[in-house]
C-alpha cells in the first residue's frame, strides 16, 4: 500500500526463459517463408538485432494483417516457384487445417478458460503473501506501543514501522532487476523467507532493538512480496486483463489492512503481542510450500491477445550462465548508492518535528547528503552495463507523468488517513475503534474504484479519462472537507471521504496500466518497482507534510486561544504541552478550556485538508496533459532472458 507500487537497458526479461535460435540452413529459411503465407508472424529484438518468429496461425488474426505478414515474408526467389507449382502450399495448407481440425479441447492452449485457471492458481497462492504482509501493517500500527512499553522504551516505538518502510524502499527497486536475472520464482520464495525471518526475529526477540531488527528484516521482504505479485501477473497476462486482476489482489490487501488492527489488538489482550508475529509464521511456510509447487520456474504468457494459448514456447537454448555470470550483472554500485540516498532523504521525513527539530543541523545535512548520493548514483547508472534502475525510463515522459500522478494521490490519501481518526478523536470524543471505523468508507471506495477501473479498462483499452476522473473525484473530496468538517460531522457527512478513496482505487489500477502502456517490455519489471517505491515514498512525504502542518498551526491556535482565556502563563504551558504531546488529554478538559483546545484540533486539521487538496489537484493536472497510448498497439511481451541472458 503502503503502493505499490506500483516502476524498469538491456534485453526484455520479463517472460520466461525463451531463446529462438535462427535457422540452421537456408533451406529451412525456405520452408519458413512458404509456411508464412498461412502463418503470422512476431518479431522480438534482442541486443539489437530483430528476430522473426513465425508461428501457425489459429485463424483468429485479422485477415489484413496476415496479408501483411505474407508480404513481409515471402521471398521472391520462392515465390516464382510457387506460381508455377502450388501443390507444396496446398499441402502446407491442409496440414495445417487437419492439425487445427484434431486439436483435442482439453490439449494445452486450446482452452481459454483453463489458461485462465492456470493465471487464477498461480495469483490465489500469492493471495497469501499478499494478505498476511497488509494484515502486518496494520497490526503493528495497533501493538506497537504494548511491545515498546515492555521493553521499557516507548519513544522507540515508532521505529516498528519506520524500520520497515525505511528497509522496504531501500530494497524495493532491487527486487525488479533481480527477478529478471535469477527469475520470478526464486524471487518470490527470498521475499517469503526474509519477511518469515523477520516476523519470528520480531517474535522472539528479547530487546527493542532486536525487535527492530526483525522489522527491517521483514521490511526487506515485504518490499518484494507486493512488487513481484505485480510483475507476475504482467508476465501472464495481456494488458487489458491486468487492470482486473491488480484489482482482485488490492481487495486482499485491503481486507488484510482492515483485519490486521483488530486482530493484532485482540490477540495481545488474550495471548500476548509475540503471537501476532509469530502466529504469521505457519502461514508464510504455508505460501513456500506453495510457491514451490505450483509458481512456475518459467512463467509465460497464457493468454494472448483475448486468446488462449499454450504461452511462449519452450527454450531451445541449450547454454545456461554461470553463477559467476549472472553475479556479474547485478549492480550493486548502482544499489547501494539508490538504497543510501533513499534512507538519507527519508530518515529526517520520519524523524524530522519528531525526534529532532526541523532546524537541527542533522536534518538539513542528510538531505544534503541524499542530493549527493543520488547524483553519484545517475553517474553510476550511465556507466553501468545493467543498471538496476535503466536511465531510459526517465526519458518516457508519460511514464514519468504516470509515477508524478501516483504520488501525489497517494500523498493525498495518506494525509487523509491520518487526519480523520484525530478529527473525530477530537470533536467527537469517541473511542479509538469508533475513531478508526470511520475510515472504513474510505477502504470500501478504494476497493469499488480498483475493481471498476479494471473492469473499464478491460471492456474498452482506455484508461486516461479514468485517471482524471480519479483526480477529480479525490479534489471533491478534499474540498467537501474543507467546506463542511467545522467540528459538529453526523454520519452521512462522515461520508466524504468516500470519493477520496474510490480516486485512489483507481488510481493504483489505471497508473499501472499508464506505466505499462509506454514502458519497453524489457524494462517493465524495473519500472514497477520504481512505481511501488514512489508509492512509498510519496506516503512519508505526504504524512510528514500533514502531520507537520497540524502540529504547526495546532501550536499556533493554541496559543492565541489560551491567551484570551486569563489563565495564568503555568496553566496555559501545562495544557499547551499536554494538548500537542496527548489527544487523550482532552478527555480530561472541561468547559471553555476544552472548547478552546478542541477548536485549535479542528482548526489546524483543516489545514491538513488542504495540503491533501494540493496534492489531489495537481495529480489531476498532471493528467491533463498525461497521454493515452491504445492498448492493442502496446508493444507485446518478448521471452524473459534470466537463463539464456548469457548464451
């Protein structure tokens, strides 16, 4: 979602390990081009070098474009011997109508609805990874405070979650390139087991900060566990499906968001918070067993086009690279560099009015420090012969348009995530779970818009108007909030925010299919974990830039509100410290001094409204100019290269 996210030289190594090797004779060249006159034709570019491939047409393709690709196939040398002897094209042609006539229904790629079951196992078992690492956010946004306090150390306490997005970001990008040199699968199965060590690290750890180093372990995996589950269903899917599927797994992940609070809270009242991590465990070995079986090792296409078929045929390369080779094509210059500038720019968004003051000299010198990190690492990058974040792809200026659009909404959205329990905790004085609920119609309009937008997109391969409307209805939002939350909210208002969270279903939904639109195949998996990682980026900074302005504008509002009730200067620093530190304070405050102190909440939250309306505003004119590439041109899937990249 937490997103994500969700961002990609070199040979396309998004499919699987396929290699065409060119033909042996010119004789067979011969055949080739005669077959290509009931055939059609496809053609992949590897390191520069176009290579056709011919394949048996199902009579399915367009009439024009088999015409087309006779033209651009046939040799005239063979032709002339054709006009005059036509019986060898006969024959070609009744094999072929005699190989389609005997095809057996349930044979491999004659049946769409098995490719399909074979794309729904392969998503139900990273189903799994995918609820239980969102059910694991929110959990610990619940126990974290019970596990600090144990240790004795409660201002650590936001280091549980800070560990873990910090880790998550830096490795997010990493996981793209890996998987295309090592392979989905292996990928997989090295996020499960990093975030299975995590949680047990997290479970039997018997200091804070060994907790919190269960958390960046986790945070290391869980990075992967959301992006490759991205990835995959690219590799197996035609574009236009993708939208759809995306949006069945944001359903998962948002359920697990939603359960993880209540559950990790019920399970630290009746067995201890060590079991909400440890409980995790038998589930991730569950999701290895399954990966290990039924992920394939070589994940093609199944689906072709709206048709189905058997997938990309099988490698005939007969040369597998060395461990040494494909060590070689991992840029761990490039990696270090982008995970150090990442952690030294977010590092002070957490920490920064929290831990330390905004003007403390740490602050401004690790930002200094991540501006020069980031130069060294587009320095490292233009050298690189695989760069683990391609160079290129900030050249597409719809793709950086896309990435600029998911920012902001998801900056937006956070914002609004944060605001909305302190609003109703203040005004209201309810309880923290009638607090929390009243998020709850945000998640639903996240999930109805993810699950339309992919439907939409499926049904008409268009997807830019979705994202302006996405924009639009989160600025309306906003804007609602803006104009009617003055302190006094029933519950039919409480309902605003349901635009804000059905803009940003379908953001994550259409930005992706953008992204995929304008994107080479061959850096595809690149470019989605630099989507993910913007998505978390953008959520720091969008939390840091609310929770900043509330804090700010609450100090203010305090202060000018406590003057004018002729309490003396020691009345007015007690309740102005215990107001900004604790939102259980006013509880206890009575009168016109809580009046007072809730004024300056809502007050200063209505400026936290307006920063998540700068943020959905400009995601909507940035899609103005965003362009919309149709989706029957998209440039389709060529064989991923991780054995063969070598040979």
């Amino acid at each position: 979602m937490a997103g994500d996210a969700i961002a990609a030289g070199g040979p396309d190594e998004r499919s699987p390990l396929l290699a065409f090797p060119p033909p042996a004779a010119h004789s067979s060249v011969q055949t080739l081009s005669a077959v290509s006159v009931v055939s059609s034709s496809s053609t992949s570019k590897k390191n520069g070098t176009e290579v056709h491939i011919t394949t048996a047409s199902s009579g399915d393709d367009d009439d024009d474009d088999d015409d087309d690709d006779q033209a651009s196939h046939r040799r005239p040398s063979f032709t002339e011997s054709l006009s005059t002897d036509t019986s060898l094209l006969r024959d070609i042609e009744a094999e072929a109508a005699a190989a389609a006539a005997t095809q057996k229904p349930n044979e491999p790629g004659s049946n769409k609805n098995d490719n399909y079951a074979t794309v729904a196992r392969v998503v139900l078992v990273l189903m799994i990874g995918v609820f239980v690492s969102n059910a694991d956010g929110s959990l610990v946004l619940a126990t974290h405070p019970v596990i600090a306090s144990e240790f004795h150390d409660l201002e650590s306490s936001s280091w549980l979650f800070s560990g873990f997005i910090l880790a998550s970001a830096a490795t997010q990008t990493m996981y793209g390139k890996l998987s295309d040199i090592y392979g989905r699968k292996n990928l997989v199965l090295v996020s499960y087991v990093f975030f299975t060590g995590g949680c047990t690290l997290v479970g039997a750890g018997k200091s804070m900060f060994q907790v919190i180093l269960g958390r960046v372990i986790s945070g290391a995996g869980g990075a992967g566990m959301t992006a490759l589950v991205s990835i995959l269903i690219s590799d197996l899917l035609p574009i236009r499906d993708v939208a759809s599927w995306r949006a069945y797994v944001n359903v998962v992940a948002t359920t697990g968001r939603s359960l993880g609070g209540p559950l990790g809270g019920w399970l630290a009242d009746v067995i201890g918070w060590r079991w909400s991590f440890i409980g995790q465990v038998p589930f991730m070995l569950v999701a290895i067993l399954l990966c290990m079986v039924y992920l394939p090792d070589k994940a093609s296409r199944v689906i072709k086009n709206g048709h189905a078929g058997a997938g990309s045929p099988s490698s005939s390369s007969t040369t597998t690279p060395t461990a040494w080779s494909r060590l070689r094509r991992i840029d761990f210059l490039g990696s270090g560099l982008l995970a150090l500038g990442l952690l030294a720019f977010l590092v002070p968004m957490e920490i920064g009015g929290v831990k330390v003051p905004w003007s403390a000299p740490l602050v401004p010198g690790l930002f200094a420090a991540s501006a020069v990190l980031l130069v060294l690492f587009v320095r490292a990058e233009r050298r690189a012969t695989d760069p683990v974040v391609p160079l290129t792809l900030f050249r597409l200026r719809d793709a950086n348009l896309s990435i600029a659009i998911q920012m902001c909404q998801m900056a937006a959205q956070l914002g609004l995530m944060f605001s909305v329990p302190l609003y109703f905790k203040a005004s209201a004085d309810v309880s923290n779970t009638v607090a929390g609920a009243h998020l709850f119609p945000a998640v639903v309009g996240n999930a109805v818009g993810g699950i339309l937008s992919g439907l939409y997109i499926k049904a008409t391969g268009r997807y830019r108007n979705l994202i302006r409307l996405a924009a639009l209805s989160s600025s309306l939002s906003y804007l609602l909030l803006l104009l009617r939350w003055k302190g006094h909210t029933n519950w039919p208002e409480s309902l605003y925010i349901v635009p804000g969270g059905f803009g940003t279903g379908i953001v994550q939904s259409a930005v992706f299919i953008s992204l995929q639109a304008v994107v080479p195949a061959g850096h595809l998996a690149p470019a989605i974990s630099i989507l993910y990682l913007s998505g978390t980026c953008a959520s720091i900074v969008g939390l840091t830039c609310v929770s900043t302005t509330t804090q700010e504008t609450l100090k203010w509002g305090l202060q000018s509100r406590l003057l004018g009730l002729g309490l003396d200067a020691a009345q007015r620093a007690e309740i102005y410290r215990n107001a900004l530190s604790n939102i259980e304070y006013l509880a206890t405050l009575t009168g016109a001094v809580k009046a007072a102190v809730v004024d300056a909440y809502v007050d200063s939250l209505w400026w936290s409204h307006t920063v998540s309306l700068f943020f959905s505003s400009t995601a909507f004119f940035l899609a103005l100019i965003l362009g919309e590439k149709p989706l029957n041109k998209v440039e389709p899937p060529q064989p991923q290269q991780n054995d063969e990249a070598e040979a």
